[in-house]
C-alpha cells in the first residue's frame, strides 16, 4: 500500500533520503518520478551523500551524462540515471543497465524504462505542494522496508 508522506522544504526531502538510504540493498531500485523540478536530482544527491557517508560527496545531475556512477563503502556501486533524453528502453544497454543493475540504481524519468523496470523497485513520486519549497512524496514498493517512515 502506497505511503505517502508531506515535506515542508527540500531538508525534509533531504531527511527523506537519508532515512531510505540504509534500507538499500545490491540489486536494489529506487524510481523516481515526477515532474521537472520536483526535487528528483536533489533526493538521488542527498541519497547518495548518505550511502557514502559523505555530506560533501559531488554528485552532479546526469541530465548531460545520462548516467553517473559512484563506488560506495563497503563495495556497493551506485549507479544514478537519468532517462530525460530518451525515446525509450533501446539505448540503456548501452548505457551499461545490464551491469549496473548488480549494484543499487537510481533512475529519474523511470518510464523511459518500458519492460525494462525492475520488479520490486521502490517508486518515489514528488509531486510540487502548496508553497514553493513543499512537496508531497509517495512512496510504494520495497515491502517491509519502508516502516517508521510515517512517524
């Protein structure tokens, strides 16, 4: 059942992400969905800043890249897409999908993914809230993982 939680500013989407963060797994996805400027690129950074343990970790969008990978400790990679630029699932092999999938993805614009999407993914949907800086987050997938998020 989907959760779905308020953020009142991006440091509430920024906690958001460092309370998911140690629930991933090798294997895992996070899909991240919503519209442009809905706060994607910043919870993939504040995301990944906790994996590595690093609050000063440069992790640039890959809107240009369309992927960026990091090594992370304990020999997890994390590989962060962004399917923007793409018609469809057709170039991601060349992307290096297949690999990446071994480690942990994140993929904004997940729909480009077609049959591609992994089964038991984590989707993320931010969508804009009422002032500027809110956004209303829904969560669904990862069974069990996503207790004590609500409270």
């Amino acid at each position: 059942m989907p959760l779905t939680l308020s953020l009142p500013d991006a440091a509430a989407t920024a906690r958001l992400a460092a309370l998911l963060a140690p629930r991933a797994r090798p294997g895992d996805a996070v899909l991240l969905d919503g519209p442009l400027g809905a706060g994607k690129s910043a919870f993939a950074r504040a995301f990944l800043r906790t994996l590595a343990g690093d609050p000063a970790l440069e992790v640039p969008s890959p809107s240009f890249t369309l992927v960026q990978s990091y090594d992370l400790p304990n020999g997890l990679e994390a590989h962060h897409f962004d399917l923007y630029r793409l018609d469809g699932p057709t170039d991601l092999r060349e992307l290096g999908w297949d690999e990446a999938r071994r480690g942990l993805v994140l993929v904004e614009w997940p729909d480009r993914l077609g049959p591609l999407a992994p089964e038991g993914a984590l989707h993320l949907r931010l969508a804009h809230g009422e002032k500027e800086d809110s956004r209303i987050a829904t969560l669904d997938g990862w069974p069990g993982r996503l207790h004590g998020l609500a409270g």
